[in-house]
C-alpha cells in the first residue's frame, strides 16, 4: 500500500467512527431525561430536557404538546412604571440582598418605597426600603437602591415584592412588582 492509499483509508475510518458518534452516542444523551407525561411547569420541562425557546420569559414545549412558560412575575405589565436591574426574576440570591432598578418618580413618596421578600410560603422574611439616587420629584425613571438582610428559608424559592408607596392609603394607588427569585 503506498502513502495515498493509507491516508485515505484513515481519512474514510475517521469520518466513519464520527458519524457514527453523532448518530448512535450524541442522539442518546440529547433525549430527555424525563419522558412520562407528568410534567406540569416550566422548571419540570427544562429538567426533561426539553428544548427551551429563547423568548422573554423563555418557554418550554413537550413532545406530546404541552407548552410551559417560565414564571417572571409581573415584570412585563409594569415595564413602564418600575424596572429592576437585580435581582433578575429567578435569579438565586443570598443575604443580603442588593436591589436595584428604576422606577417613575410616582413610585416615591418622600424618595422611598418599602421593599418584601417572601419564602415560597408568602411568609415575610425580609424588608427594607428603596431609596431614590436622585431627584425623585419627577415623571422620568429614577434609579433606586435596596437593601434586605434575611435567614434562609426552607423553601426553595419566593418573591421580592416592590410595592408603590402610597401614603394615601386608597387602593386604587396601589401598585406592586412582584418578581419571583430562588434561594
């Protein structure tokens, strides 16, 4: 056999064993992990390993056809009234707890607004009160920041809630974003 036949001959085996890689052994592990019809969120679908959409909020479809999307809170509906920088919905977080964001000068009563955190039980385990960075005495987006200290609950995830400080007290000037975090 002379030089060209031998590298030829490697060069056929070579692309043989790597189509064969990527059609017995990588078609294996893309297959879910999960596959028994009892997937009913978002987070059961993308630990299937199912294909998941890059759209905001991200989605997740099922082969049978059941379609999840990821859980943002509120985020969307009040883009225009109050954005948060961090956390990031779902984001997992530690004490303490940086916030930051903007929001309408509206949101503010004398350049504040209070500040929850919730365990997954909707039980209170932190508060504080964003303060405004600069004048908040105006329509425009006003940057704020915010602080919580708080214990590690048991459950695995909960919310920060941002609500609008109404001094009025009327209901019709409520006003909260709610965005769901892990712990």
């Amino acid at each position: 056999m002379n030089t060209k036949n031998i590298i030829l001959f490697l060069s056929v085996g070579v692309l043989i064993i790597t189509i064969l890689y990527f059609f017995i052994f990588k078609e294996n592990t893309n297959k879910p992990i999960i596959n028994n019809g009892n997937i009913t969120n978002f987070a059961e679908c993308v630990t299937a390993g199912y294909p998941v959409m890059e759209s905001y909020p991200r989605q997740c479809n099922t082969p049978d056809g059941k379609h999840f999307t990821e859980d943002i809170g509120n985020e969307l509906e009040l883009t225009d009234l109050i954005r948060i920088d961090s956390p990031r919905p779902n984001q997992k977080i530690t004490s303490p707890l940086e916030i930051s964001g903007q929001a309408r000068g509206n949101w503010f009563f004398e350049a504040s607004f209070p500040v929850e955190l919730l365990d997954g039980n909707n039980s209170k385990i932190g508060q504080g009160i964003a303060q405004a960075q600069e004048d908040w005495m105006t329509e425009d987006f006003v940057p704020f920041s915010a602080a919580i200290e708080f214990n590690a609950p048991e459950t695995p995830a909960g919310f920060l809630i941002l609500r609008k400080d109404n001094p009025s007290g009327l209901p019709e000037h409520d006003n909260q974003l709610i965005i769901p975090v892990k712990f």
